[in-house]
C-alpha cells in the first residue's frame, strides 16, 4: 500500500545523506511516481512528483523539465481540495520553476 512513499523517502533519505547523488535520488523518486500512478493513489504521486521536482529545482536542462512536466501532469488530475499544504506547494514548485 505504502509502496510508492517508501521510495520517495528512500530518495529523500539518499538526498539528504549524499547531495551530489541525483541519479540515485532521481531513480527512487521514478519508481514512486510508477509505484502510486499504477495503485491509483494519486496524493502519493503528487509527493513523489514534487520530491523530483525539489531534486532538480536548481539544475538546468532536460532533468528540470522532465521533473517540472511529471509536476504539472499530476497536479492537473486534482479537481478539488486545492487548499491543502501538499497542493499549495505542488503549484508554489510550479510557479517558482517556471521562473
């Protein structure tokens, strides 16, 4: 059931121990974007979403827009409930991105 966090932590445990490991980071948050869209659990996907996001929020390129479309593509399945932390801060990573 938790699958899909359990990976985004373990990427969040891999940033915080070891910064410069963005590819392994970036692989644990891949695997929870896959893990919550194919159980349907779409608040998991959101945070697995934002995580990829915050991962490559200063880096140039093909990672930062990758991450910034993963973002974007979850947060426009949303139709209700906008006024909760994970949602404000899923378009606040948006809004600051596309800057």
């Amino acid at each position: 059931m938790y699958e899909a966090e359990l990976h985004r932590l373990q990427g969040e445990l891999l940033r915080a121990r070891e910064p410069e490991a963005t590819d392994s980071a970036s692989a644990c948050f891949q695997r929870a974007l896959s893990a919550a869209h194919r159980q349907g659990a779409r608040a998991l996907e959101l945070r697995a979403a934002m995580s990829l996001s915050r991962l490559f929020e200063h880096a140039a390129g093909q990672a930062r827009e990758e991450a910034r479309h993963a973002l974007a593509t979850v947060l426009a399945t949303f139709k209700s409930g906008f006024d909760t932390a994970d949602l404000r801060e899923a378009r606040a990573l948006l809004s600051h991105s596309s800057r």
